[in-house]
C-alpha cells in the first residue's frame, strides 16, 4: 500500500527544494472568442440601423466589420504576445463598448446628413488601438512609470493651462482647435494626474497613515507629506475651474480622494471629501453663471415648456428615456435626435435608453461595471504581502476614472444631479476620450499580466522583468 503510493505520487522532492510553480491559465482563446462577440454584436447593431432607416443593408457595413474586427484582432494579439496572462474580460469589454459608441454615432449621423461624426470616431478608435498596442508592447513593467510621477504632474498641468489660451466653446475652455482639428487634453491629463497620486501615495503611504494630528477619530497626516500633493491637485483644480470645466475638477477631486482612502486605509477621507466636494459644488453653483444655469435646469427641467419656450435638453433627454419604456423603440427608430447639438456627446446616452429600452442599459451598466471590477481585481492581485504598492494604487485609480465618470454622466442626463459635460467612456463622440479610454485599458491590462503572472522561484515576489535584487523606484526617504 506504501509502495504503492509512493508510485502515484511520483519521485520525492528532497529537502528544503521549494513547491513548484503552480501553473496559471492564460486564457487567451476566451478572450479572442469574447471579441468575436463583441464584433459580432456591433455589426448586427448597425445593420439593424440600416434595415431600420433605410430599409435596407447600410453600403458600409463590410468596411465597418472589417475595421473594427482588424481593430480587435490588432490589439487581441498584443495581448497574447506581450501580456499572456492578463485578465481575459477587459479587452472585449472595450471593443464592445467601443463598437457600440460607433453604432449609436452612426445612427445620428442619419439624422445629421451635414455633420457625419462616424467616419472620424472609427479613425480615433484606430488611434487609440495603435496606442494600446504600443502601451501593451513596449511598457514591459508598469513599475517603470513610478519614476518619472513629477514628470506627469507637470505634463498635466501643462495640459491643463494650454487651453486658456484658446477660446470657450459651450462655456468651457478645455478644447484646443488648429485648422479644424480639436483636442481636449484634459483627458489625457486625467491618466498622467493619477499615476502621479498613485505614486506619491504609494511611496509616503506608511508616513500618511501612522504620523501626523489626531482630529476626533480622524488622523490628519503631517503638511510636509501631504503638501506636495495636495498643492498640484488644487492647482489642477484651480486651472479646470479658470477653464470652467467642473466635470474634469470632480474627476480629479474623486481620484484624490480615493486614492487618499485606499492609501491610508482612513474611512474619514472619504467623509471629508464629500463634505468638501458639496462645500465647492454649492459654492460654484452660486458665483459661476454658466453652473448656475445648469443647477436651474437640473431643478427645474420642464421649466422651458411651462414658460412656452419649448423643452430643453434634459427634458428632452427625460421623454426619452420614458418613450424607450422597458425593451425601447428598437434601433434607429428613436427621436432623440430632438434633443439638439449634444446628442451625440452629453446625451448619447439618452439614445441608447430609448431604443434599448431599460434592459439595454442595464446591460450596458454591467459592461460598465465588469470593467471596472476588472481594474480592482487587477489592484487586488498585487495586495498580498504589499508586493507593488504602486500596482496597486494606479490600478484602482484608473478603474475609478470611468466608474466615476459613468456615475456623473449618467445622473446628469437622468436628472439625478446636475450635468457635467464630461463624455461617456467609450460610447459618447469625442477623439480625446475614446484614445484616452484605450490608453487606462491597457495599462489595466499590464498591470493584471503582471499580478497574474507566475513568479520565478526565488525572486522574492519580483515579476521576471528586473533582476531579483533591483528594486525599479526607491521609495523616497528609505521607507519600505
């Protein structure tokens, strides 16, 4: 009977050898047959706009599917040579997501025979897989961006101040405009501002928790530590204010305030940044016309109709979404476009409510939520042992990017709280956002390769890409 155990189990390890590694599935087949879904799904999206509208296959849907699969085959295999074991769902998740922007834009478009928007998200979208592929191949070691933080705060500031030269569009000054082509960088902004929380917090983090004033059951961390990073944040602050787009200062505010949270582990934080952020709301709403008038018909949306002025666009935006019921109108057979200049931006998502209906957007809110809850396990697969503190932090500050931007989009145009302007992640018009929403994807996804990954024996938790005893950042001060 020994024997004969001893057989099945095979040959005895000898003395103080370690456990093999366990082996972790890559799962890249799951992830190509969740694209071709994704493709799928879009494609028959916008063939049913064209049966809808036109009665008849739009002439483009061939050079459509053949883009937008090429886009995913593109960036599906980058993944699979330079990112073997991140996380399967992420990918398809965005190509979807994009796909269906691309089908929703296209639609409108039918409405807007002058104004074609499609043709120039479709080229975008090319522009943000070229960037993911380049993201995903050439940044070996997320760890690497740790070094140059004050580097992106800068750039981002500078980002930031450009657009105060050129002049407001909407009400807002964030959009530079030369010969025809217009950029919003505060949307890249957003990415090089929380790698630099994320790495300063990550390197002052133990010093952020434990020293400083205690204030009730709130301990406040030394002016010294939290100095350097609260001045740029409310500088950032300051300029969007200058530039008037409270959207981006809300994002940015939100991203400070959760990384400040998941950095200490001070639940106070979060109670003080929602103090704070209703203080600053209330007190913008009052100085600043342009929020002041958004706040008005946030309280008041079918104001317009009783003063024989007509809806506005958040009533507009409300009819929709009641007309779309619970299954919608069916694709392309809305009225949306009644809503004005901002259907295919703020208020796309009032399209997609009404001819999808409410099981569409709870759909579409589980895509949503399936990405970010992608980017937390990323951050979670680096907390044990607090291998990559840094990891950590990026990863959840970038899925908090759209989980924050989701929630504020989508109260604004349902009436829930007062609009923002900022563009829907993936699905809303806009060339910054839909390269800047594949630029957080794929740094999402090296930071999953890189927490599912195996390690080498003996490296002491080191991914395989430094030597077992380079460390890629000291942390300043010698703090470990």
């Amino acid at each position: 009977m020994t024997a004969t155990a001893t057989a099945t189990a095979g040959p005895a390890r000898p003395a103080g050898t370690p456990p093999p590694v366990p082996q972790v599935p890559k799962r890249r087949g799951v992830e190509l047959a969740l694209l071709v879904g994704a493709v799928l799904i879009s494609v028959c999206g916008y063939l049913t706009v064209g049966l809808a509208r036109g009665q008849a296959l739009p002439s483009g849907a061939a050079g459509y599917g053949a883009g937008l699969g090429g886009l995913a085959l593109l960036a599906h295999l980058a993944v699979r040579f330079c990112a073997p074991y991140a996380d399967p769902l992420l990918l398809p998740i965005a190509v979807l997501l994009n796909g269906l922007g691309l089908v929703l834009i296209f639609r409108l478009d039918l409405e807007t025979p002058g104004n074609r928007a499609a043709p120039a998200q479709l080229m975008w979208s090319a522009v943000g897989v070229a960037l993911f592929t380049g993201v995903v191949a050439l940044l070996r070691d997320h760890r690497l961006l740790q070094r140059y933080a004050y580097v992106c705060a800068a750039l981002a500031l500078l980002l930031m101040i450009v657009p105060i030269l050129f002049p407001a569009i909407n009400g807002a000054k964030i959009w530079i405009r030369i010969a025809g082509f217009s950029l919003q960088p505060g949307e890249f902004a957003k990415v090089l501002i929380t790698v630099f929380f994320a790495a300063y917090l990550a390197a002052n983090r133990s010093v952020l928790a434990h020293t400083g004033r205690t204030v009730g059951r709130l301990r406040l961390p030394a002016g010294r530590v939290l100095g350097p990073v609260l001045a740029i944040w409310l500088g950032s602050v300051a300029v969007l204010i200058l530039e008037r787009d409270l959207g981006t200062s809300l994002l940015f505010f939100g991203i400070f305030v959760v990384l400040l949270y998941v950095a200490t582990g001070r639940t106070g934080w979060i109670a003080i940044g929602l103090l704070l952020a209703g203080i600053g709301a209330a007190a913008v709403s009052t100085l600043e016309p342009h929020v002041h008038s958004r706040v008005a018909d946030w309280l008041h949306p079918f104001a317009g109709i009783a003063a024989g002025e007509g809806p506005g666009q958040l009533a507009q935006s409300l009819f929709a979404f009641a007309a779309g019921g619970v299954l919608g109108t069916g694709l392309g057979q809305g009225d949306s476009a009644l809503i004005g200049f901002a259907m295919k931006s703020d208020f796309i998502l009032a399209t997609f409510g009404e001819e999808l209906g409410l099981a569409g957007l709870t759909a579409l809110f589980l895509l949503y939520a399936l990405l970010v809850a992608g980017g937390y396990r990323a951050a979670l697969q680096h907390a044990p042992g607090l291998r990559d503190p840094f990891g950590s932090l990026l990863a959840v500050g970038l899925a908090t990017l759209p989980a924050i931007q989701v929630f504020v989009i989508a109260g604004g145009v349902m009436g829930l709280i007062p609009l923002t302007g900022m563009a829907m992640p993936f699905l809303a018009q806009g060339g910054s956002s839909v390269v800047t929403n594949w630029i957080i994807v794929a740094l999402l996804l090296r930071i999953s390769d890189r927490g599912r990954a195996p390690r080498p024996e003996g490296s002491g938790g080191r991914g395989p890409d430094l030597p077992a005893g380079e460390d890629p950042v000291p942390e300043r001060g010698g703090r470990r």
